[in-house]
C-alpha cells in the first residue's frame, strides 16, 4: 500500500511537469511571430544556428548541404519523416528543448550521414517503434531530462553504430537494457541521476556483454547492489560517485565482487558529506575487484590507518580530493600517481613516502592550511617526474635544496601562489632533469649575486609572474641555457632600465620572454640582441618612451607588444626592417599623429595586417585627432603647388613693395636736401 502511494505521488509530479512543459510550449507559442526569424550562418553551406528562434518548423532558407544544425530551443511539438528529410547531409542535429512530445516513425531516415541526435530538454510523450529508423550511422544520442522512465521505450533497434547513449536526468529505475539495443560499439551509457536504487544480477545479463563500457551512475540513490551483478564484467568506468548517500559503502561494494574495471569512483560531490564515514573495513570488498584507479574524492574517512587502504595495493592512481586527512599513511601500494588536493596536512612530512617507491606524480594544491616542506620529506620519492605544491607551501627561507632533496627524476615542479620562498646559490641541487619550474604568485627573493637555478640544464619553462623579481641581479639565470620560456610580470630593474648587459644573456635559446608590468621606462640598444631564437616578447604596461626594436638580434619575425607604455613618435629607422610576418601591438600608447610622425604613419597604413588590436591603436595628439584610429587618419603633410605658388607670390609682392618704398623714401630725402 505504502509503495503504491510512494509510486502514485511520483507519477504525479511526474504527470504535473510534463504538463507544466506542454503548457509552458503551447503559451510560448501564443505571440504570432509574422517575420521571417533568421537562423545564423555559422559556416556557409554547412553550419547553422537557429536557437532560440521560436521557429515551428526548419525554414527553407537552410541550404541542403547543411551537416551541422544548431536548432535548440524552438517549438517542433512533434518530429514527423519529412521534418528533416531534406537535408540528406546532416551529421549533427541538436534540438535540445524544442517541446517535442511526439516522434514519428522514420524520423531520420533520409539523414543517413547523422551522427549526432541531441533531445535534451523535451518532454517526450511518446516515440513510435520506428522513430529510429533507417540506415542511419548515429553513434551519439542525447536524452537527458525527456522524462523517461524505462529504456524499452526506446526502440533504437537498429542504431548499430551507438557508442555513447546518454539518459541522465530522467526516472529510470534499474540499469537493465533491453536486448534489442544495439551494444557492439557502445561505449559509454550514461544513467546519472536517475532513480536507480537496486541493482540485480537480472539487470546486468546483457551490460556483462559489452567490454570496456563506460557505466556512469552517479547521483542515484543506490542502497543494495546483489552481489555477483558485476562478477566478470570488464568495464572502463564505473561511476558510483554518490551513490551511497544512505547505504553503507562497505556493502555496496561487496556487489562489485568479480569486478574488472579501469577506474572506479566511489567518492561524493563538493559539500556533500557521506553520510557512512570510510572506517578501516570499508574499502575491504576492493580486494575482491580488479582495479587501476580509484576515486574517493570529498569522502569522509574515520580513524585513518594502513588499514584503510588494504586492498589498493594494486591501484595505480588514487584520488583523495577533499577528504579532510591530515596524514597518507604507510602501506603496500603501487601507486604512480596520488592526489591529495584540498586536505589538512600540517607538513609535507604528514605523506608517509616510504612505500611510494614507484610514485611519478604528486599533487597537492590547495591544502587547507600553508604548510612547511619540512626536511628531506620527499627524499624517497626516487621515481618522482611531476610534483604539483601550488597554493599549499608557508614562507619558507633557504628554499628548497634542503626540503625537497633528492628528487633526481623530477621534471616538472609547481611551486606557484604559495608564501615568500627564499632561494638560494642551487636550490635544487639533486634535480638536474627539471624542465618545467612554476613560481607564478609566490613572491621569490633572491639573495644578489646567487644564481639559484644554475645546474638546471635542460628547465625550458620558468614561470617567475608576479614573483617580484629583482632583474637587475644579472646572475639569475645562469646556466638556464635550454630555457625557451620566461614569465617575469611584474619584475622591477633598477631606475626601470634594461641595460645592454643584462641577466638574458645566459638564456641564449630563450624564445618566449614576458616582461609586462615591470615599470620599465627604457632598453638600452642590443639588450636582448644575443637572443636569437627570441620571437614573443611581451614589454605592455611599462612606461616606455621609446619603441626599443633596436634592442633585438632578428627582427625577421617576431611577435612584440608594447601596449600600454608612453610611446609618442616612432622613427622610421626603428620599424623599417621588421618582417612582414611579425606581430605588433602599439595600442593604448599617446601616438603623435602630426607631421612629425608621419613616416611612421604611412608605414603603419601600409602594414595594417601586422599590427593587433588596431581599434585601440588611437592618436592622442595632437588635440584635434585626438581619440581617431590610427588606421583612420587623414593627414596631409606635403605643401600642395597650389600653397607653394601662392607663398612665393607673396614674397615676390613683399620684396617690391620694399624696394618700392625704399625708393620712395629715398627719393624723398635727396629731394629734401
Ligand atoms: C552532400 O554532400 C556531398 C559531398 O559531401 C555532395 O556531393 C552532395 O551533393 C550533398 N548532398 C546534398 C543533398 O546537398
Ligand atoms: C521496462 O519495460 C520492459 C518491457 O516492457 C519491462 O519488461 C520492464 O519490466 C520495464 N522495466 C521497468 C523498470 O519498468
Ligand atoms: C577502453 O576504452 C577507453 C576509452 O573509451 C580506451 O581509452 C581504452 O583504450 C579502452 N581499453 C581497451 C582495453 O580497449
Ligand atoms: C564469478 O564468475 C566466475 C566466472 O564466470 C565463476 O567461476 C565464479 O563462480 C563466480 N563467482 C561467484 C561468487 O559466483
Ligand atoms: C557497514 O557495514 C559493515 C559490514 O556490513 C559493518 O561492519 C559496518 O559497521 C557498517 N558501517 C556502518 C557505519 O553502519
Ligand atoms: C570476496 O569474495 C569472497 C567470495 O568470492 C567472499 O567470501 C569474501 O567475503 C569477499 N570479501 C570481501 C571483503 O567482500
Ligand atoms: C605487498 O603487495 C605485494 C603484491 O602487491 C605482495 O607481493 C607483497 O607480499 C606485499 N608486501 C607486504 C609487506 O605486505
Ligand atoms: C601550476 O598550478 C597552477 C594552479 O595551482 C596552475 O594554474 C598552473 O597552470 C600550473 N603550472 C603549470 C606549469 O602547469
Ligand atoms: C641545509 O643543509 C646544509 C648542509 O646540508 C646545512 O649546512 C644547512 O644548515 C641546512 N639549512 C637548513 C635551513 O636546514
Ligand atoms: C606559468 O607559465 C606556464 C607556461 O606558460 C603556464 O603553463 C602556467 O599555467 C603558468 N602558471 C600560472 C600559475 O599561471
Ligand atoms: C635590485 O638589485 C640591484 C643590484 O643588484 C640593487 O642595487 C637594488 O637595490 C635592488 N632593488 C631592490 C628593490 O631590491
Ligand atoms: C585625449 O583625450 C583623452 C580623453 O579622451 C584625454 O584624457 C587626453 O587628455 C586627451 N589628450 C590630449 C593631448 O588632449
């Protein structure tokens, strides 16, 4: 009696909302729109978008070549044979919210290149038993929120090119396919949030079948999976991710027995806590699974000990996101790759690396707290390449030679957006194969003259943004000679001057070099013109006077923004051999646009293509172009022959009216005598 009511009241809203949708779409209906609403061309011939238009059916105006249709949120009510059957070439049609109750048979027959159906939104009354129909190589169908309560009513018999079936937020109860569904090439089936609470060994008959299947459940309430459901499937993803919101883990785990998958998630979502913590015991029915990575992220675990994690001695790749631990302890594991983002360690000590002798990958970003390197904590990690401690590390003075010893394989280092790190002479004296070193954000001090980073051989990107460096320590960047990339925003040299010799000159292959905001007011001449490889180089939000082309080796072709600096005039003789591939940005700068800069304006004319952002590149002076497109402009600076004539004219008038009038006078005064 209880579950007939549950059943009946979920009928009813069921019932009320697929009224409330009809009523929404027929009121939407009600203003006449009498213009011709015109779908956007996207790529001529072959793409067009049409959302949002109202549009009761597909306008003529759609050529028949078009393969790609965006006709989302429009008015269909019912999808019969001829709606799209004129055009033959399609391969993607998405009509996501249409207000589609009814489909037709023979839908899609004549689209027999359509690869892509999407119906996301529509609430779907009911779809005739050759709806699908035809030879149509469809391998992605869409079919969240259509109210759909049970697969069978979907008869996609012949879609035997299905690999991605999505039925996400519908009222499906149970896993179970139907057995006319096409499986050979099926690859992911997507339930997500449906009402799945049971899953049975009847259910899972046909699923067992198909290899390597991408099962993705989260979001249902699942409280009892029979054990057996899954013994001998090979699956890629089971996606369980909080599922177990009010059923113990430990037993729906105990269902997977038999289990072979590549990852397996049994975590929760951010700010839902599980309501079952994972105890020692929990995670024990993994032992009867054969699996490579697992996911718990934003679980919460009670009395974590080696315990805990006793049958993952085999897992590869474990992710622990958010799950409150203020410790990774010691066990038999052959883990490669560990996340521990977002948890409560008080130092890098509290990850117990003893065992984690085959580790590659670290990360820990976002602890809850800074926290300090320790000593030697990493030193086991022997295999360690990636190590990720952005936005976790506290000020730390004589960083890092001491705290991350002996990581001889590392190769990628992110230190970025963590506290004040002191460096000095060689900080990571062990790890000669670094290539990739990431300080961005975290404020760097460099003792003068120490050269921090001088075994480094093989670093080919140094991320040192925002990291307040002092560029007028010319020792920085010894012995970086593979560094192809170097962020320096917000830098500072000493007096805002670039000198000729200077710290680059020990990054001879560099390429990449940003030096935006570094309150640069001018580059001495042939600054960085050992650089030849140099080919972006990024000098906006200075204060420079000068456009410093001169301060380059090559200026073949070269990317150089000098947006927002001081520039006024610019001298021919410091564009003219500038490559006509190059790249200059010159906007947001006072630009003279008299006649003083004139040879500079033609050029920029001429050259329009090679300049970025043109609409902000804008005269300041003088007065009267003020605020005008440089690739607007109008000025006349040659004297016309007309002006000419006219001026010499007047001279020859000036110099007779002169001789006359001395004569006169002249006259006068003899005559006077
Ligand atoms: C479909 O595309 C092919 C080339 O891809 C073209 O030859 C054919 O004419 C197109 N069919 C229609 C109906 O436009
Ligand atoms: C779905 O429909 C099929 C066939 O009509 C039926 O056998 C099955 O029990 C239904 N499943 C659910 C969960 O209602
Ligand atoms: C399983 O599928 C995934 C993605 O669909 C693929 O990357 C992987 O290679 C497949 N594995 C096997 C054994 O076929
Ligand atoms: C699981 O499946 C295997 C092979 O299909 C079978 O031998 C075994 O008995 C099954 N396990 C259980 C507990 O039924
Ligand atoms: C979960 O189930 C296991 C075994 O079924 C049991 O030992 C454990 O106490 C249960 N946990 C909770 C929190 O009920
Ligand atoms: C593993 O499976 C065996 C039988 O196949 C069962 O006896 C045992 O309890 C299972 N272990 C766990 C931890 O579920
Ligand atoms: C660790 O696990 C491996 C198998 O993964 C096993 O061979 C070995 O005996 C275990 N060692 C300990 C100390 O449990
Ligand atoms: C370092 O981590 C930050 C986030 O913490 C990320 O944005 C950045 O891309 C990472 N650096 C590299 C080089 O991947
Ligand atoms: C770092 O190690 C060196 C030698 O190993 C030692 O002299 C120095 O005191 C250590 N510095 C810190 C801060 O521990
Ligand atoms: C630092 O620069 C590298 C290379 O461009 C980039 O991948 C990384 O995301 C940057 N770091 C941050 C925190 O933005
Ligand atoms: C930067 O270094 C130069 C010389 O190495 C020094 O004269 C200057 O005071 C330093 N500037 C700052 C802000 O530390
Ligand atoms: C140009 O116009 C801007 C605002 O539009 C003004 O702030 C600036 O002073 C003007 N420059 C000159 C030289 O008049």
């Amino acid at each position: 009696m209880r579950t007939g009511e549950a059943a009946l009241t979920a009928m009813d809203y069921r019932l009320y909302w697929i009224l409330l949708l009809t009523f929404c779409s027929a009121y939407s209906q009600a203003p006449d729109v009498m213009q011709e609403l015109m779908c956007q061309e996207v790529v001529a011939d072959q793409s067009y978008s049409c959302e949002g238009l109202g549009l009761q059916n597909v306008p003529s105006s759609i050529p028949l070549t078009t393969e790609i249709l965006d006709f989302s949120f429009n008015s269909l009510y019912a999808l019969y044979d001829s709606t799209f059957s004129r055009l033959r070439n399609l391969t993607y049609l998405n009509l996501a919210r249409c207000n589609i109750n009814w489909i037709y048979d023979y839908v899609f027959q004549s689209n027999i290149h359509l690869k892509t159906i999407i119906l996301i939104g529509n609430p779907v009354l009911y779809i005739k038993d050759y709806a699908f129909s035809g030879a149509i190589p469809v391998s992605h169908l869409f079919l969240q929120q259509t109210s759909l309560t049970n697969i069978s009513k979907i008869k996609v018999t012949n879609l035997n090119a299905l690999e991605n079936l999505n039925f996400g937020h519908n009222f499906i109860s149970s896993v179970w396919l139907p057995d006319t569904l096409p499986t050979r090439k099926l690859q992911t089936l997507d339930f997500r949030f449906n009402v799945i609470t049971k899953i049975t060994t009847k259910d899972t008959e046909i699923l067992k079948n198909i290899k390597n299947l991408s099962l993705l459940l989260m979001g249902n309430n699942i409280d009892y999976i029979e054990p057996n459901s899954f013994n001998s499937s090979v699956l890629n993803i089971l996606d369980l991710t909080a599922c177990g919101q009010n059923a113990n883990l430990s037993d729906l785990l105990g269902g997977l027995n038999g289990l072979t998958t590549n990852i397996l998630r049994i975590g929760t979502f951010e700010n839902m806590k599980n309501k079952f913590p994972v105890t020692p015991n929990t995670l024990h029915g993994l032992c009867n699974i054969s699996v490579n990575e697992v996911d718990l992220q934003h679980t919460h675990f009670d009395q974590l000990s080696p315990n805990t994690f006793f049958c993952l001695s085999k897992v590869q790749k474990l992710d622990l996101t958010n799950t409150w631990i203020d410790c990774f302890p010691k066990f038999n594991n052959s883990l490669r790759d560990l996340i521990l983002h977002k948890n409560e360690f008080n130092s890098l000590c509290d990850i117990k690396t003893e065992s984690l002798t085959l580790l590659t990958s670290l990360h820990v970003r976002y602890n809850e707290k800074m926290i300090s390197m320790g000593t030697g904590c990493l030193k086991n990690l022997q295999s360690l390449q990636f190590l990720d401690l952005s936005h976790s590390i506290e000020e730390t003075k004589d960083c890092c030679s001491n705290h991350s010893m002996g990581l001889v394989a590392l190769k990628y280092l992110n230190l970025s957006s963590n506290g004040r790190l002191t460096l000095s002479q060689h900080s990571f004296p062990d790890s000669d194969n670094l290539e990739v070193l990431d300080f961005a954000y975290t404020h760097i001090f460099i003792p003068e003259s120490f050269s921090p980073f001088s075994n480094l051989k093989l670093l080919k990107v140094l991320n040192m943004s925002h990291s307040y460096i002092n560029g007028s320590n010319d020792h920085i960047l010894e012995g970086l000679h593979n560094l192809s990339y170097l962020n320096l925003k917000k830098c500072s040299f000493y007096s805002g001057v670039i000198k000729a010799s200077n710290l680059f000159k020990h990054a001879v292959n560099l390429e990449d070099l940003i030096l935006s905001s570094c309150e640069i007011t001018a580059i001495e001449e042939h600054a960085f013109s050992n650089l030849k490889k140099l080919n972006y180089v990024d000098l906006s939000q200075n204060q420079l006077l000068q456009f410093s082309s001169n301060a380059f080796g090559d200026l073949s072709y070269i990317y150089l923004n000098f947006a927002f600096n001081r520039i006024t005039i610019i001298p021919f003789n410091l564009v003219h051999n500038i490559g006509n591939q190059s790249i200059i940005n010159l906007s947001h700068n006072p630009l003279d646009c008299s006649c003083s800069n004139t040879q500079f304006i033609s050029w920029y004319m001429e050259n329009l293509k090679m300049f970025e952002d043109n609409s902000n590149t804008l005269c300041w002076s003088p007065q009267s172009a003020n605020g005008t497109m440089l690739s607007m402009l109008k000025i006349n600076c040659e004297t016309s022959s007309g002006v000419i004539f006219v001026i010499i004219l007047a001279v020859i008038v000036v110099i007779i009216i002169i001789i006359v009038a001395v004569r006169y006078y002249r006259k006068k005064l003899y005559s006077s005598i």
